[in-house]
C-alpha cells in the first residue's frame, strides 16, 4: 500500500542538509547520463494566471528513484490567502512500477530548489561571502536564505518585497531561525551594491535589480522566474557574468533572464557557461576568482524533486511517518 505523506509529514522527515546532499547528487548523475529526465510538460493558463507542470523523472545507481510531481503556479493566490505553489508527488518502485508513496510537494519544493542554490552556492560563491540580498520574501524565500547560511554563513541579511506584511514576517522569523540580523529595505540599489550574494525569488515578470549594481565577486541565485517572457535579470547582469544553468537545455526552453538577452544580440546560447552538473562532477571549474560574478539560473527539475522525495519515503519509513493507503 502506498504512503500518503501530508506536508507536516515531509516537514518533519527533511532537512535540509539532507537535501542538499541528495540535490548535488543528483546533479551529477544527471550529467553522467545517469538520469532520464525529459524536459517538463508546461500547460499555460492565462485566463487564470496560472501554470501546471509534470515534471517526470528516473535516477539510477544506488539510490535508485522513479517519480513523477505535478505542480501548479498562481501568483494571484497569496492575496487569496493561499500559497502560489500546490504540488503532488508519486514515487514509484523502479522495479515494479509499484506506487510506494504519494507526498505533498508544496513544502518539498521549497525545500529542494533551496537545496539546487546551497549547491550553486557552495561551488560558485566567494568562500568569505556574509552579505545576502534577498528579493522576495515569499514561500520559496525562507527555504532560499536556509540553504545559503548552511554553505556560507551568513552575518547579514537584506530583504525586499512588494508586500510589507510578507517582507516583515520574513524579517521576524527568519532572524529567529537563524540568528542573524534581517533588515527590511525599500532602497535595492544600496542592499546589491552591499552583497556578496544576491537571490531573486519575487513573482515579477521584470528585472527587480540594475546589473551595474553588482560589486565584483557577487554570487546570484536567480529561482523566481521561468517563462520565456518573464525575468528577473537584466541583460546586464547576465553579461557581466559567468552564467551557469541548472541544466541548459532547460534554461534554453524557460528562461526568459537568458533567453530576452540572446533574442536582444547583448549574448548568444553560448554564453551559459555550464550546467551545475558539470561543476559538481568537476568536468568544469565554478568560481575561478574572487572578482566574477556569477550567476546560477534555475528553472527547477525533476532529478531535484525525486531525489529529495526519496529522502523523505526512506525518512518516513524508518521513522513510521505517514499513513498507508490501499488505492
Ligand atoms: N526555480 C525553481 O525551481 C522554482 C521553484 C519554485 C518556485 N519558483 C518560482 O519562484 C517564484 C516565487 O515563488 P513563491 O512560492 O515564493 O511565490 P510567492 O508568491 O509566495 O512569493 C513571491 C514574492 O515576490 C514578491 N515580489 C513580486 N515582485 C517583486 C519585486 N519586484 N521585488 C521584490 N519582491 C517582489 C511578491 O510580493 C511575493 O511576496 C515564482 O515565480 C515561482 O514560480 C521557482
């Protein structure tokens, strides 16, 4: 029978040293060819504002897993009192084709798009970075900030959001979680000219930053935005930078901070330096000095959501979370 596995089940089971670890695996396999992952299925929405994906995914070797999660973007939601991100994932027995476990995937994909920055971060950011400038302080924001304190200990933050309700809770909370200053801003171009990492996790369609503003050495985490028409990044930051791509054929498809630069003539498909992967497996080189800039550009993928969700079936299972469910 499978495991139904509630968000407060996956809460209690993931942590997110865990995943980070599971995440860089991934990673490599995915670079080593051992992965099947086809690019996402992307239904639009427009007359709802809203976006569903299926995103499949098989990883072999040790920690075999066969998955699949559908998830729903609404951007309109937080007004109405709910979260922009629904998700759900199957996990399947690789060898049988069994359902073992369905799970909610709303908190899980908070966790593991933190866990592809911490990756990011641990490779391609200064090792003395201590500055972070946060842009939006929604769901994925807090999970943003976690996995970047645990690669790079952080002694201060700056956050910026639209909403003043949401950037404050952010600020009290994650000053508590963490013990670490927040500091609620209005003025972006002092907090990107004081960071040594800078993360994008807004809603916006537009950039939310000048790239002129970046000292040099600044790490970006670029999460928010993944349509075509839609970024968070200017073309000058992406042309200041050294560009990595959590994998580029899916920046390519989505990814309209390198894709609106390619289509202007400021850079062509060339300039994404690598895919993370190719770092993580050492193929290429992350940060080679303390003046780039770089930047990470992910659009999310289904290796990071298998790879995190078997983490949170074996955790379940040893710990008896969950509830087992004849379908
Ligand atoms: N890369 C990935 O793997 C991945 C995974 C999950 C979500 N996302 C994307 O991340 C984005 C954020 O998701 P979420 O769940 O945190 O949404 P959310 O709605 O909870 O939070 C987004 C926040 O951005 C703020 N915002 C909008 N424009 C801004 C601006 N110009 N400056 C500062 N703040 C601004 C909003 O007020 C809101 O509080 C979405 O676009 C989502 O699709 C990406």
């Amino acid at each position: 029978m499978p495991l139904m596995l509630s968000r407060n089940d996956v809460d209690s089971v993931l942590s997110m040293d865990a995943c980070i670890a599971a995440v860089e695996t991934a990673f490599g396999e995915l670079t080593r060819g051992n992965a099947d992952m086809p690019q996402r299925a992307v239904i639009r929405l427009p007359e709802h504002k809203g976006l569903f994906l299926g995103m499949p995914a098989h990883i072999g070797g040790d920690e075999e897993v066969l998955g699949l999660k559908v998830v729903t973007v609404y951007p309109d939601n937080p007004a109405k009192g709910m979260p922009t991100i629904f998700g759900t994932l199957l996990l399947c027995d690789p060898k049988t084709g069994k359902t073992v476990a369905i799970m909610d995937a709303g908190y899980l994909t908070a966790v593991r798009t933190g866990a592809a920055s911490g990756v990011a971060t641990k490779y391609l950011a200064r090792e003395d970075s201590k500055v972070c400038t946060i842009f939006g302080a929604g769901g994925q924001a807090r999970k943003q900030i976690e996995a970047v304190h645990l690669v790079r200990p952080l002694e201060k933050i700056y956050v910026l959001d639209k909403v003043v309700a949401t950037r404050d809770a952010f600020v009290t909370d994650m000053s508590a979680l963490l013990g670490v200053p927040v500091e609620a801003v209005e003025d972006a171009e002092t907090a990107v000219k004081a960071a040594d990492i800078v993360i994008t996790a807004s809603s916006s369609h537009d950039p939310v930053f000048d790239g002129d503003w970046l000292k040099p050495g600044t790490h970006v985490n670029n999460i928010g935005s993944h349509s075509p028409d839609a970024r968070e990044l200017d073309t000058r930051t992406v042309v200041r930078s050294k560009f990595v791509a959590d994998l580029k054929e899916a920046n390519l498809a989505e990814a309209g901070d390198i894709l609106i630069p390619i289509e202007e003539g400021a850079v062509t498909a060339d300039h994404i330096y690598a895919s993370l992967g190719e770092i993580v497996v050492g193929e290429k080189p992350g940060r080679e000095n303390d003046d780039e800039i770089t930047v990470f550009k992910s659009c999310g993928l289904a290796i990071q959501d298998v790879s995190s969700a078997r983490v949170v079936y074996e955790a379940a299972k040893a710990a008896g979370v969950g509830q087992s469910v004849e379908l």
